[in-house]
C-alpha cells in the first residue's frame, strides 16, 4: 500500500472542510460581534467608533453572502480557500479589537479561534502562516488601538503588566493550542486511515475465503462425476478394439484427469468447504503461515498442550481475521529474522498461546511502548539496509494483525528476546518475540461441538 492509495486521505486534509460548517460558524461570530457592540454602547455606555465598527462587521456578512452565492455549500474548501479564509477572520477580528480597546478588550481571546482550526485543518505550512499572521495582529493591537471611552469621558484602560500578561497568555495560548490540536488531529487522522486499511484488508481476506470456498464446492460436487467418466472410459479402453475410437476414448479419459488434477490444485486454495470451516489450532496457524515458508527463512512449529491439558488439539474456526493476522505477524518476522523463525503453540483448558519469535535485530527497545500504533519507523535503524525494498515501514502492517486478531478475542504483547545492554552468549531466539492469548471461550467449540453433524454444503449466492 503506498501514499496514493485512498487510505491515506491525511494528506488532503483540508478538503475535509465543508463551506457551510465556515460559513455557520462566521454567522454565529457576526452575531456576536453585533451583540457585543449593542451591549457595549446601550449597557455599559461605551464610547464606540461605531460607523467604522459596523463597516468591519458588514465585511464579514459581505464575505458570507458572496461565498454562499459563488459557491455551493456544499463545497470541499481547498487548502488555498481555506487559509484565505482563515486570515480573513483573524484580520476583520483583529480590526474589530483595533476600534475597540485592543487587549483592553476581553474578546481578544476569540483570537485563539482561527489559529486552532488552521493547525487542525491545514498542512504545516498553512497552520504556520495563520499562526504567525494572528501573533502579528495581537502584537499590533496590543501597541496601537482606539481606547474604551465611557459616556463620562473616563478611559478604561487595564495596568501595563496585566496588558502585558495577557499578550503573553494570548501567544501561549495560539502556540499551545495550534500544538495540541494539531497533535491529536494528526492521531485521530492516522488511526482512521489504519482502520480503513484494516477493513479494506480484512474484506480482501473475506472474499479470497468467499472465492475459495466457491472453488472447493465445485472440486467436491465435480469429483464424483469426473470419478465415473474416468472408469468408463477406461473400461471402453479394453472393450474397443478400433485405434481410432480407441484414441478418442484414451482423449477423454486423459481430458477427465486433467480435470480433476485442476480442480484439485484450486481447491487447495478453498477451504470454506462446511468440513473445513474448523480445524485444530495448529492447522490454521500453520495455513496462515504457509505463504511465507518458501522466502529463505526456516520456519519450526513447536506445537504441544500446556501441563496437564488434554493431548487433542482445541478445534477452532478458520476466520479471516485470524488467518490474516498471524499472517501478518509471520511476515514481519520473516523479513527482519536472519535465518530462523519459530512458531510455537500450546493450549490449557482456559487459553490457547500463540508466540512468534525470530533470530533478528529485535525491536528498538524505544518504540516497544508504541507498538502495534499505526505509521511507526521501520524496525531497523536507517543507516542499515532495510530487507523490505520500497517498505515504508509505517507499522501499518502490525497495527493491522493487533487490531485484526484483538477482534476475534486475543490480547497480544511484544517483546524482545534479548536485551542488547546484557552481556554474556545471545541466546538463539534473540530477536523480537510477538505472544498472542486468546481465551478458550472466544472461539473454541468443546471436542464434542466439533464433532457434531455439519450438514449439507451451502448454496453459494
């Protein structure tokens, strides 16, 4: 999966923006402007440049009706309009507390507003740039401005230093919370996007599982047929004594093998087969790990009960999540391990264990907190050679086996299985170790449901 692929929709974040929800909220803020200015002059007696006042207010009501006529409001705004917009508002705010006491006036906290939705909305340069442009204003008005003047002629004016702390709280405030909004955006955006590729991996996975088992229904409802064309043609084949029918015959009967060696190769991809729906523990793992035994790496299964567990293998279902989960786990510790993997399994009356562990570098021990987070670095340090040619290495794939097989009931842990700090011989099984738990209850049936009648295949629809 690369960076074009709809999933990682991140990177036009702004035109997640709709021209309505803007221009909602600027209504609202002319509402309030005026309702500010009315009660300013008609409560507390203020002394207002009210013709300049109501002229900045007119060209925010200006700029809504020629946007909601120009534009549908439905509109995505682009990173441009966006930006426009933005220090649009924090220029007509800023005029607005020019005419209006500057810092002297306690709405210069609205100010805080624009700066935010940039760094939530806008790509980093973008965020910069409205940030700066409202420090710049606030630093502005806070030297410069018309003063709050009451109908007796006092100016009201607030102490230098609580100017001063308030312009100081006010730049904090823009830095502070561009910061933090734009840190938990980034995080909710990358988690959506991993979900979505989590989904869109676990429907391939569905309909790879819906197709072969589609395949398996033909090769098992075709072999009986196939079955008796072969021995009829093979008992022709000591009756006839024409060369010519002869042939045709052996045609056929060589036509009929080809069609049950066929159907046999495909049907080994389908195994939705009501027969195969479940199968011992080890059997699926050892299905989900298949593709990657042939890539140069030794993979050892290690399959046995835990102390005093019965001997027979829990039966559990072959969903999708599961197989594409250790799939994935497989993967990870197949392109990093530098020759070896192992597999092991063990089941209780309680739980069944799964622990994937790899002869290789390990995990960096500073990003085993975060493990299993979407879009982390690559395990290896950048100066080596990375074993995944053009691998991202995102953490996109171990965040999908996490989240994957934590759906079907596991709760999974990593590990390493040496620390590089310690001295002494590096044990065999020194590289990372994934453990996942799975309680008995959450999937596995009693030996007895396993036993129990299937039933007929289903039509497939």
């Amino acid at each position: 999966m690369d960076q074009t692929s709809p999933v990682f929709a991140h990177t036009h974040r702004p035109n997640w923006v709709r021209l309505r929800t803007l221009l909602l909220l600027r209504w609202s803020a002319v509402m309030g402007q005026i309702a500010a200015v009315v009660v300013a002059q008609r409560l507390f007696g203020l002394q207002l440049e009210v013709g300049w006042t109501y002229l900045v207010i007119g060209s925010l009501v200006a700029s809504n009706l020629v946007s909601g006529f120009v534009y549908p409001q439905n509109r995505r705004l682009s990173e441009a309009e966006l930006t426009a917009l933005l220090l649009f508002d924090i220029t007509q705010l800023g005029l607005l507390l020019f005419l209006t006491g500057g810092l002297n006036n306690p709405f210069a906290l609205l100010i805080l507003a624009p700066a935010t939705i940039a760094a939530a909305a806008l790509h980093l340069r973008g965020s910069l740039l409205v940030g700066a442009v409202a420090i710049l204003i606030v630093t502005v008005v806070t030297r410069w401005h018309f003063p709050l003047v009451t109908r007796e002629g006092a100016i009201m004016r607030m102490p230098t230093d609580f100017i001063f702390g308030f312009w100081i709280a006010i730049m904090i405030g823009i830095v502070f919370l561009s910061i933090y909004a734009r840190r938990v955006t980034t995080e909710v955006t990358a988690m959506s996007d991993a979900l979505a590729a989590t989904q869109m991996a676990l429907a391939r996975e569905q309909k790879l599982t819906d197709l072969g088992g589609v395949v398996a229904a033909a090769a098992h409802e075709l072999g009986t047929p196939l079955s008796t064309i072969t021995l009829v043609s093979g008992e022709l084949l000591d009756e006839i004594d024409d060369p010519l029918i002869r042939e045709d015959v052996q045609l056929i009967r060589e036509q009929a093998d080809r069609c049950r060696v066929i159907l046999r190769s495909m049907g080994r991809a389908g195994k939705d087969d009501l027969h195969l729906r479940r199968a011992p523990f080890g059997a699926v793992i050892e299905e989900a790990a298949e593709p990657h035994a042939d890539r140069g790496k030794t993979l050892h299964y290690d399959i046995h009960p835990a102390e005093g567990a019965v001997a027979a293998q829990p039966v559990i279902p072959r969903r999708p999540e599961i197989i594409h989960g250790v799939r994935n786990l497989v993967q990870n510790a197949v392109d990093f391990a530098q020759s070896q993997v192992w597999i092991e399994l063990q089941w209780s009356q309680s739980s069944l264990w799964l622990r994937i562990t790899d002869d290789g570098p390990g995990f960096p021990p500073v990003m085993l907190p975060r493990l299993g987070d979407p879009f982390l670095r690559r395990r290896r340090e950048s100066g080596t050679q990375s074993p995944r040619p053009g691998y991202e290495g995102m953490g996109l794939g171990l965040f999908i086996a996490k989240t994957l097989l934590e759906r079907s009931g596991a709760e999974l842990s990593f590990a390493n299985g040496h620390d590089p700090f310690e001295t002494g011989p590096v044990p065999e099984r020194c590289g990372a170790v994934v453990e996942a738990i799975w309680p008995r209850s959450a999937f596995a049936p009693g030996e007895a449901d396993a036993r129990e009648p299937l039933g007929e295949n289903q039509v497939f629809s």
